[in-house]
C-alpha cells in the first residue's frame, strides 16, 4: 500500500516497498504566496509489516527514509520556511522513530535531524555531528574491542526541532536481539543548537546492552549538548537553557547522569568509566564543570550558582515526565512500547 499527494512546485517522491503489508504515505504541498517548494521524498522499505508517514509543507524540506528489516515504524513531519532535512535509517525490527521539524519565516534556516538505529558500518558517513561526537569521545574514548555486526532490534527515537540552525543525531546501535537497546528524546527550540545522543558505539562483540536511555533538552541560543553511553543500564538527562555546552561520555554498567544548566555562560564536561557511577551536576550561570571517573562505586554530586544566588538556592532534580512516543497521526496497530523514565536521582 501506498499513497503519495503533492501540490506545489518542485516536489518529488519515490517509494519502493519490497515485502508483504508495508504502508507508506507521502505528502507534499507547494509553497504559496510566489514561494517555489522544493520538497522532496526518498522512502525505501525492504521486509514485512514496516510503515512510513512523510508530511512536508511549504520548501526546502527533504526526507530520507530507509527501513530494512520488520514492523519498523517512522515518522516524519517538516513544516515551513527553511532548509528541514530528514532521513531515518533503521536496520533491524520493530524500531520506532518520530522526528518533527518546524521553521517559521523569522529566523528559518537549516535544520537537520538523523535517526539511525543499527546500521553501525555507514553511521560515520551519515553522521551530521561527527564533529561534536569525536569532541565528546575524546573525554572518554568509548572505542575498542570488537565491533559487532550491523542490526538492532526495539529501539526508539523522537526528535523535535523548532528553529534555525538546529542540527540533532540520535544513532543507536545494539547487538541484535538486544531488548530496548536506547531510547532517545531530543527536543530543541531556538537558535544555532546541536544535540548527539551515540548509545554504545563501539561495544565489544556479545556484550549484552540493556535499558540506555537519554533525554536532551535545548531550549535558547548556541547551545551544544552530546553524549554517548557505551554498555547496559544507562540513564541519562542533560537539560540547557542559555549559552550553554554539555557534553558527557558513559561507559560501562549501572551509570547515571543528570546534568542541568540554567540561563548562560555555563560549560560541562563529565566522562565515567566502570561499574556503578553516578554524577548528578546542576550550574546556573556563568560556571564551568569538569569531572572524570573511572573506578567503582563512585557518586559525583556537584551544584554550582551563580554569582546573584543564595548558597542555599538548589536546582530543583525532578525527574522528566515519562518518555511517551509521539502520536503518529493516520497510523494504526503500531506496537510502540511505552518508555517510562526510570527512578534517578531522588536523594537530590
């Protein structure tokens, strides 16, 4: 099955479905009022069951849609006037992604957004962040040991953007059969931000990966967040708002992290290593943090104010609302499991 609608000028699509029950729908509408829309659409399905949702508005929009494998799920809405870009690879079965694009006539430019979800091989090659990813590694390089084959199995993703010069990547790879080997939430509102979430990049061959889960949260101007987790029983939120910088490396069992920078100037850099770390970090203005641990049963609990606060002020810990899909609107029977954030944190 298959539907695609287009009205406009200088929109394409092309669809080619290989399998039994896939379902794609594709929708492309023009510009108006003298604007020429350049939207374009490329979904390729190989397997049984998959579906695809691709709904671009007004020019310059692009998406990319590769799904190779069983009842994987995508998602992709980009609306407005700018330079959206798209593209979702998945490699593997009953993988969800939703990414969502918004640029306004003020301010729109250039947002770019990339799910990859298994194929680890090309995930250099299709990285738009690789910058930001070998900046983050280099804290604490996650690389090493034997890198297993391509292919991932439960994973999901959703990215919103909302702005200009926004750029997101989520790639996560897993052996195959790994249960909910990510998780990742990427939501950013503003100007010039980056966000990289990378779960177990370079994980040694039969290492089991378990229960990675991560939320970015960029609201403001010239933010950059990264982190990339490597093992099994990962949580991770980073939350910014200002002119802030955060970037995290976790590698190894049990970790946790929460990081939070309020209002500008602040600077994070935080990398553990081991069994059983924990770093819980808040800054509000004008700070600048670097932490490192390696070992065993480490806890890092670092709280810095700014220059105007009360030594007794404290950012409050609270825990980010469950990690629910967003819905995917003309789209039935999609099996997405529902993502509860797990306990963190709760001595803060």
């Amino acid at each position: 099955m298959s539907y695609v609608a287009q009205t406009g000028s200088g929109s394409a699509a092309d669809v080619l479905q290989s399998g039994d029950r896939n379902y794609s729908d594709v929708q492309q509408t023009g510009g108006g009022a003298a604007i020429n829309a350049n939207n374009n659409a490329d979904v390729d399905q190989d397997g049984t069951l998959n579906k695809s949702f691709v709904n671009q508005t007004n020019r310059d929009n692009g998406s990319v849609v590769d799904q190779f494998g069983n009842r994987n799920k995508s998602h992709v809405v980009q609306s407005g006037i700018g330079a959206n870009e798209g593209m979702v690879v998945q490699n593997g079965n009953r993988n969800y992604v939703s990414q969502s694009q918004v640029n306004g006539v003020s301010g729109s430019d250039a947002n770019e957004a990339l799910v990859n979800q298994g194929d680890r091989t090309n995930a250099q090659g299709l990285s738009n962040n690789l910058g930001l990813f070998v900046e983050t590694d280099a804290i604490l390089t996650t690389q090493g040991g034997g890198v297993p084959a391509d292919g991932t199995n439960d994973n999901v993703a959703f990215q919103i953007q909302d702005g200009s010069g926004n750029s997101a990547e989520s790639q996560q790879f897993s052996a195959l059969n790994a249960p909910f080997a990510g998780y990742s939430k990427q939501m950013q509102t503003g100007n010039d931000n980056q966000a990289l979430v990378v779960q177990n990049a370079f994980e040694e061959t039969g290492t089991p990966n378990t229960n990675n889960a991560a939320l970015q949260v960029q609201t403001g101007n010239d933010n950059i967040a990264g982190l990339v987790q490597s093992g099994s029983g990962h949580d991770a939120w980073m939350l910014q708002d200002g002119d802030d910088k955060a970037l995290a490396v976790q590698s190894g069992v049990r970790n946790d992290l929460v990081t939070k920078q309020y209002e500008g100037a602040n600077y994070m850099e935080i990398g553990q290593q081991g069994f059983e770390n924990a770093v819980y970090a808040a800054q509000r203005g004008g700070q600048s943090f670097i932490g490192d641990q390696s070992g065993t049963h480490n806890v890092m609990e670092v709280l810095q104010v700014g220059p105007a606060g009360n030594l007794l002020e404290t950012i409050d810990c609270d825990i980010p609302a469950e990690m629910l899909p967003n819905p995917l609107p003309t789209m039935q029977n999609l099996e997405i499991p529902d993502i509860t954030a797990p306990g963190l944190c709760a001595d803060c």
